[in-house]
C-alpha cells in the first residue's frame, strides 16, 4: 500500500473502500447517537408545536438505520458510501458528525484519521472476532460495545 515507506496524505485520499467501511461503521454505530437542540423561539415542527425551552433529541442512530432511507438498513454493507449509491441521498440521512451550523469541527480530521490508522493496521495484522456475537451497543455519553470487544490479532505473512 505504502511501499513499505511511511504512510502519507497521498495514500489516504487513494483509499476510497477504506473510508466507505468507516463510514458504514459509523452509520451503523454511531459514537455521538443522539444530539440535543433547545427550542429558543416558539414554532411548528411536523404539526407539533414547540415551545421555548422544550430540549428536542435528535435520534441519529435512528435515523442511520430508518427503512424509508436505507435500504437493508441493519445489514454491513460499504459500498453504499461508494459512486452513484451515494449520490442522491438525503443531507440528513446520514449525521455521525451532526450537521448545520454546528457540524463536527474535526469530522475530516477524524475521518482521515480512522482511514490512516485502518491503512496502517490491516496489511500487518488479521484481526478475528472472538465472539460470533454482533456487538450489543450500550449508551455511555457515547455509544460503545456492552461487553468488551474481543480481538485475536495474528500477524499477516
Ligand atoms: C469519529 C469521531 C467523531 C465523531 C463521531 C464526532 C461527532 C460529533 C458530533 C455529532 C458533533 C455535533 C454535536 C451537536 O451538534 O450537538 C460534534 C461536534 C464537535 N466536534 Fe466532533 N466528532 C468526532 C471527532 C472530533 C475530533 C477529532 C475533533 C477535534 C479535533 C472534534 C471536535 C468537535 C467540536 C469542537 C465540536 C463542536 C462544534 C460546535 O459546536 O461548533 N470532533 N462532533
């Protein structure tokens, strides 16, 4: 991938399937699950009417695995992320880093990131669920695995 030389900004943007696995990861477990937004002026949402002060949840997990948006929406699958599949999608399909005004400051850095990190991983190491179990995702300020997420990490030949 590298050559064997050090990992540089050029290698990233030339892993288009990496970054699409991190993406659907993150569709599918989003660390940030649900945002908060308080209602500064009184208005109508969807028929409801909302006052000053009510504190509205965003259900991001929700929304990331709604039926009328996803199609086989529990099911792991990257390449969504990839070409025409992602063309055409609703902005607010998919928030992991939030959206509007507040968006996530370091959703690029943190993308690039991941993609680095998986880029650097996964040629030296073969990385084997123990469990055969999916992970139970569990609530904690962010969304994390209930019980640890047991690796076996082989060196790759
Ligand atoms: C996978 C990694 C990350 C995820 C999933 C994530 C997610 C989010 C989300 C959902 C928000 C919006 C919160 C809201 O609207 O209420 C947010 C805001 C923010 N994030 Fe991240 N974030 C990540 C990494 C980072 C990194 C690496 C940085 C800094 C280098 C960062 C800095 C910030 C800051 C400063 C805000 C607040 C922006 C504002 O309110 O104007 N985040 N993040």
């Amino acid at each position: 991938m590298t050559g064997g030389g050090p990992l540089l900004p050029e290698h990233v943007a030339a892993l288009p399937l990496t970054k699409a696995v991190f993406q659907e990861a993150m569709r599918l477990y989003p660390p940030a699950p649900v945002i908060t937004r308080q209602v500064e002026a009184p208005f109508s949402l969807g028929g409801v009417s909302l006052k000053e002060g009510m504190v509205l949840y965003v259900p991001i997990q929700a929304v990331h695995r709604h039926e009328r948006l996803w199609e086989r929406p529990d099911v792991f699958d990257p390449t969504r992320f990839l070409g025409e599949a992602a063309r055409g999608r609703h902005r607010y399909a998919y928030l992991p880093f939030g959206a509007g005004p507040r968006i996530c400051i370091g959703s690029a850095f943190a993308t690039m990131e991941a993609v680095a990190i998986l880029a650097v991983l996964l040629p030296a190491l073969r990385l084997e669920p123990v469990s055969v179990r999916a992970p139970e995702p569990t609530l904690k300020i962010t969304l994390r695995p209930k019980q640890p997420l047991r690796m076996t990490a082989t060196a790759r030949a």
